[in-house]
C-alpha cells in the first residue's frame, strides 16, 4: 500500500491549483483605468492581466522563509507544490498574457533547479527565489 503522505499531497496541490485557476478566472482584470489597475497592483503587488496570483506568491514566500532558515530539503519539498499548482493551472493562465506567463515560469524554472541542484546552496536558493518574488511583485499587466 502507498504511503498516503505521498498520494495527499499531489491530490492537494492540484486541488490548490483548481482552486487558483477558479480564483484567477473569477478576479480576471476588466476594462478599468490604468490608475485604479496600478493601485491595486501596488496593493497586492501581484495584479496582472494573469489576474491573482497571490497564492502562488504566498507558496513562493514559504519556500524563501525555508531557504532563509536553511532549511534546503524542506524548502524543496514546498516548492514541488508551487510547481504542481502552477503547471495545473497553465491552460487557464497563459492564454491570458502568454509573456507574463512565461517570464513567471522562468524564475520558477530557475528556483527549482537551485532547490534540486545535486548540492543546492543556501545562496543560490536565495538568489533564486529573491528574483522569483521579485518577478511575481513586479506589476506584469502593462501592455
């Protein structure tokens, strides 16, 4: 019998994912002035044409706390949850702003291989994950 630890989480993780698409689908920016839409960006500071993306954020900032721990295999373990919501997500994210989408799975990309580096340093983890926060804080919906 499979560990259930193992089949509970994938099982999440696209729950979550499901979840974030309905929610992104559902806050999808409208036709509002530019000074409205750079006000709630600045709130959230994930506003975007790819509409909420505060959940993935917020799973981004527990694997940056981790790495800032040092905690290295745990933070890896938190972001394979990122990459699942993520990936699960994409058919309703990227036809919305393809460019946005990609410059996001990018750093994604990129925080992963520095967590799952056969040695994975604290530093490039961090690095990787300050530019990820920074991509999804970083207002993408201007045209």
């Amino acid at each position: 019998m499979p560990n259930p630890k193992i089949l509970i989480r994938p099982a999440l993780a696209a729950s979550l994912a499901v979840l974030l698409t309905l929610a992104a689908g559902c806050s999808k920016p409208s036709d509002t002035p530019a000074k409205a839409t750079n006000a709630q960006a600045s709130q959230s500071g994930v506003a975007s044409r790819l509409g909420d993306l505060s959940a993935f954020q917020a799973i981004a900032s527990d694997v940056a706390a981790l790495v800032d721990k040092g905690d290295l295999p745990k933070a890896k373990d938190r972001i394979k949850d990122l990459e699942v919501a993520w990936d699960a997500a994409e058919a309703g994210l990227k036809p919305r702003a393809a460019e946005d989408w990609h410059k996001l799975d990018k750093a994604i990309d990129e925080a992963l291989e520095a967590l799952r580096a056969d040695a994975p340093t604290q530093p490039d983890c961090k690095s990787a994950m300050t530019n990820l926060l920074q991509t999804f804080a970083t207002p993408t919906g201007k045209h």
